[in-house]
C-alpha cells in the first residue's frame, strides 16, 4: 500500500508537478503568520502552544479523514495516501532552478547562474565564481531533497502513516519559517520551540538519508566525512547530510572560515549551511560537474529508498 502510494504519488509529480504557490501551501503560509502574530509576545512558551495549535490544524483534519479512508476501505486509504505524498513532496518545487543553474553553469553563463541561485536561495550571489554557485546549489539540493522527499519517506512508513508525512513537512516549515533572522529576541525566544521540535522529529530521517548517501555513493569516504566533519556545522542536521552527501561524492561543501566570515553579517540564514570552523580537507572544490553527481546520487538514494519502501510492503503483506 505504502509502496505503491509513494510511487503513484512521484508519477504524478513527475507529470503534472505541484506548484509552490498552490493554495494548500498559501493557506500555511497564512496560517502561520497569523498564528504568529496573535500568540508571539517574546516567551517561549508562547512558541510552544502556537507550534501546537499550528500542527493540530493540519493534523486532526489529515487524522480524521485517515480514520474514514480506513472505515472505507483499502482504496480509499490508498487514494489518500497518495493524496498526501503528493501534497508533502517538493521533488520538483526546486529542480527547475538547479536543472536551469547546471545548463547556465554548463554554457559558461555565470551571471545567469548566480541570479537563478539567488532566486532560489533568497541570498546574495554577487561576486560568486563558479565553484561557489556550484557549492552552494549543491548543498541546497542536498538539503532540500532530504526535507522534501526523504523526511517525507520515514514518516508515511511509520503506524502514522499520512498523518506523520503531514506533521513532519509543518514542523520543518515551522523550524524554518518562524527562525527567519531579522525578527529580533522576541522571535528567536518565539522560534526556539519549533526548531528544537523539528531537531528530534528529523533525528532518525536526518541519519537514514546521510547513510542511505553512504551506501549509494563512495561509503567509506561518506561515513569517514560524517564522523569527523559533521559537527563543523551549527545545525546538526545539516552537517550530517552535507558531509556524508559530499564524502559520498567526493566533493568538499561547506565554506572556508574567510567565506563564512563575510556571508554571516550579511544573512545569518546562511549560517546553518556554512561549515563556520574550517573547510573540510577531503576531496575535490566543488565544479559544474558536481552538480550531475548530485543528480546521480540522489536518484540512486531514492531508488534504494523505494526498493527498502517494497521490501517493506512485502514483508508485510506476507506477514
């Protein structure tokens, strides 16, 4: 069932991808700065009930129609599931702009390659040379594919099944939305909830997808990464999938102290990506030709993921 949700789910997104601006996201967007705005007064249990009520509003609604799906029957619950991948995947929210960065890079076109990135990143890219774009897409890409699809992939398989993918996808966006920086004491005392929430709600899909990186990819170079460089990162998390991502692949991503030094007064977004002790000595600086290894790795994650997904539905149906 699981299987065969998440494969219907990627057809169709491969077909007829969803937009970033559809209106079930709109709605969150909404909600959130609302939710916000009425319950953030600098205390960081105020944080916690409008994560709370934030996850709720999703939840419940995505609880109860499971419960009628079930009551249905199996293509009911199957019409769901697929349903909810399809609404909670980003495969192809940002392929487009990295698809677009590695045809611009590829034709030598450097100013287009930097404005399509800082349209994808919401950062300054003035002054980046090609090995920097090329990092930079990388690590995004990374990290937003875990997120995006991999995240999404744990959490439908557990007993929650739709209702996790669902609860899973509001607090990452809940971690990132309400963490934004410019928002001063108040919203960083507001935000703390939400990121520490998302930190354990990620903590086994962080780990699977930095080894399912490892497994597809060069794995000694990958594990021997994550265990020495990982926690060069400030987010934890993304240390992991960055450094196993680029050990895997042989590239080093994360900047060097000099670049990291001149990025975080800019936009303290960036940080969370920037390797802010030192550069990672193992392997090459990532080029253009990092950018099909990414693809590369990444959809020989997915297929391992898929194939561990059938294993899984197998063993249970046999069972």
């Amino acid at each position: 069932m699981t299987f065969f949700s998440i494969l219907f789910a990627l057809l169709i997104e491969q077909l007829k991808p969803l937009r970033a601006d559809n209106p079930v996201y709109a709605g969150a967007r909404s909600l959130a700065g609302q939710i916000e705005r009425s319950f953030n007064a600098g205390q960081a249990h105020h944080g916690r009930l409008a994560w709370g009520l934030m996850i709720a509003a999703f939840a419940v609604p995505v609880a109860l129609l499971y419960w009628m799906a079930i009551k249905l029957g199996i293509l009911a619950v199957l019409v769901l599931n697929v349903l909810v991948v399809y609404m909670t995947l980003g495969f192809r929210h940002y392929s487009h702009f990295f698809t677009s960065i590695q045809l611009a890079l590829n034709n030598g076109d450097e100013v287009t390659a930097r404005a399509l990135l800082a349209e994808w990143t919401r950062r300054d890219t003035t002054g980046m040379d090609a090995s920097e774009v090329a990092r930079i897409a990388v690590e995004t890409a990374l990290i937003t594919t875990h997120r995006n699809v991999f995240g999404v992939f744990f959490w439908i398989l557990t007993p929650l099944g739709p209702i996790g993918a669902v609860v899973y996808r509001v607090a990452e966006y809940l971690a990132r939305i309400w963490n934004e920086p410019g928002g001063g004491a108040e919203r960083e005392e507001f935000g703390r909830f939400a990121s520490k929430a998302f930190y354990w709600i990620d903590w086994i899909p962080v780990r699977l997808t930095a080894a399912a990186f490892a497994i597809v990819g060069n794995f000694e170079d990958a594990i021997y990464a994550w265990r020495n460089f990982a926690a060069r990162w400030q987010d934890e998390g993304i240390g992991i999938i960055l450094s196993s991502g680029g050990g895997a692949m042989g590239i080093r991503l994360g900047a060097p102290v000099e670049a990291a030094a001149e990025l975080m007064p800019a936009d303290a977004a960036t940080v969370d990506s920037i390797n802010i002790e030192a550069e990672p000595a193992l392997g090459e600086e990532a080029s253009v030709r990092a950018l099909q290894s990414t693809v590369g790795l990444v959809w020989r994650a997915l297929l391992l993921w898929m194939s561990l997904v059938l294993l899984l539905s197998i063993a249970k149906w046999l069972g």
